[in-house]
C-alpha cells in the first residue's frame, strides 16, 4: 500500500514537473526576444529606406 502510494506520487511529480516544463517552454516561444524584435524593426525601416530610395528615381544597385 504504502510503495503504491509512493509511485503514484513520484509519478505525479514526474508528469507535474514535464507540464511545468512544457508550459515555459510555449510561452518562451510565442514572445520574441529583444534581438528578433529588433531585427524585425530594422529590416521594415530598411524596407521602407529603400522603396523610398527607388521612388525617388534611384538605382536598385544602391548606385
């Protein structure tokens, strides 16, 4: 009796823990971090510079 209760609650520490674990893991994945932030802001203001740059008239080389 007493070794089946024990089983039973090292196993719900074991899947509690996994869910835990899994759960960080999602929320870590859905937030960007500061870098892709950043990244993500940079290239749309690069974007923007450049199709600004060609309606002004200018070259797609960057001549």
């Amino acid at each position: 009796m007493i070794e089946w209760l024990l089983s039973m609650a090292a196993l719900f520490l074991v899947v509690y823990a996994a869910t835990r674990l899994a759960l960080k893991h999602d929320r870590r994945s859905r937030t960007p971090s500061p870098d892709e932030v950043a990244d993500r802001e940079l290239r749309q203001r690069l974007a923007e510079q450049r199709a600004a740059h060609l309606r002004d008239g200018g070259k797609p080389g960057g001549e």
